[in-house]
C-alpha cells in the first residue's frame, strides 16, 4: 500500500474510518481518483500526479457515508430490474448515479467542515452539471412511442441539478424540463426535497426509512411508465 500525504483533517478521516474499515491505496494511471468498495473492505485508486487530498478527502467521504448503511439508488435497480418498462429507464449505470448524486449532497456539509472550499469538491466543479445546450437537445418520445434512453438522460441529467453544490443559474433547465414532462420532472423534484431533509444518521424502518423513500420514488414511477409505450 502506497499511503498519499494527506493534510490534518484528511488523515483524521481515515484514522477515524480505519476502526471500522480496511482501507487500503494503491496508485493507478487514471487522471481521478476512485474507490471500490465492498462491506468493510475498500481500496482508494488514485494517481500522485493528478490527486491532491481534497479528492482523497471525497472519497473517504463516500466509504464514511456506509457507516449509515442507507440504500437507494441500489434499492431501486434490484426492485426495478424485472419490470420490463422500468428496467429500461432505470438501468444499473443510472442508478448508480442517482446513488452517488444523493451521497455528494449529504456529505458535501462534511467536505466544507473539512476545511476545503467548493471548487475543491469536483472536477470543474463550480461549472453547470448540465449544459441548457444538451437538456434542449431531448426529446423523450416520438409519434407517441418513448425512448428509454433519452428518459435515462432526463432523469439523470435533473438529478445532476439538484445536485449541485453551488448555486448555478439553472432556470432554463427547469422550464424546458418541466415542459417535456411535468409529472415526471414531479416525481423527481419530489423524491429530491424529502431525500434534502432525510437524516441518514437516525435511519428508522418505521419513523425514517430510506427504503420507503426509495419505494415511493419506485411507486411514482411505475404509475409514470404505466400507460406508456417505452422502447
């Protein structure tokens, strides 16, 4: 293992997740910084070359989320894969990143503690998550019939909104969003502002549950797709 100079508040991170995790790094030529994880095992990849401690900072920041062992975006792709509309929109890749989108919002206030600054956070990151450019370019049916990928690109590019760390002027997007499909850009924006207020520290099966949140997200979203014609 080939441990990278870390600054105070990053190396207390990793001492503090040490206790409950075997975290290792290994160096890689990549241009980003990544790390895989499995249970209680994780190893961190990253470059010397290209990654300072703000990137290693994010993500232990990721591994330090588990300890609140919420599931979300996973949830929704293994309750969702043998539906035939809904594992066309919902695919693997997509719901990994609505997990890693609501992972940046939780652990962003933490980041900040950290001492680091907002453009420190992501690559490019004060830029716009989703160029106004692009979201024009969707179209999400055709003669009546809906694609599953342009519907993959629409949920995922909202989720990079709502997102964002900074405040970027973003009041195109919504319009043009909203107007493509008002119910479905609803159901999004809706599972957003309760996952916001939603406490990760205090998960509950009963009073605060992550799966019920992902299930009404999965709900809403099977009534979406009901009537529709997806290919």
């Amino acid at each position: 293992m080939i441990l990278p100079i870390l600054d105070t508040a990053t190396n207390n991170l990793l001492e503090e997740l040490q206790k409950d995790f075997e975290i290792s790094f290994e160096t890689k030529n990549i241009n980003y910084c990544e790390v895989f994880q499995k249970n209680n095992i994780a190893t961190i990849y990253y470059n010397p070359e290209h990654i300072d401690t703000s990137t290693i900072a994010h993500e232990l920041l990721h591994i330090w989320l588990t300890k609140f062992n919420y599931s979300i975006g996973n949830h929704i792709f293994l309750s969702t894969k043998s539906d035939k509309k809904l594992s066309k929109v919902l695919n693997k890749f997509l719901c990994d990143y609505i997990t890693n989108c609501c992972d940046h919002y939780k652990m962003y206030p933490k980041f900040i503690e950290m001492g680091f600054s907002p453009d420190e956070f992501l690559k490019d990151s004060l830029e716009p998550k989703a160029s106004f450019k692009d979201v024009k370019r969707l179209k999400l049916k055709f003669w009546g019939i809906y694609n599953s990928k342009a519907i993959n690109v629409y949920i995922g590019s909202l989720f990079s909104i709502l997102a964002d760390h900074v405040e970027n002027d973003y009041t195109q997007h919504f319009l043009y969003l909203k107007k493509l499909d008002y119910d479905l850009y609803s159901i999004i924006s809706d599972f957003w502002n309760k996952w916001k207020i939603f406490d990760i520290k205090n998960i509950d099966a009963i009073y605060n549950s992550d799966l019920d949140l992902a299930n009404s997200f999965i709900d809403n979203m099977t009534e979406w797709v009901k009537t529709k014609k997806i290919v």
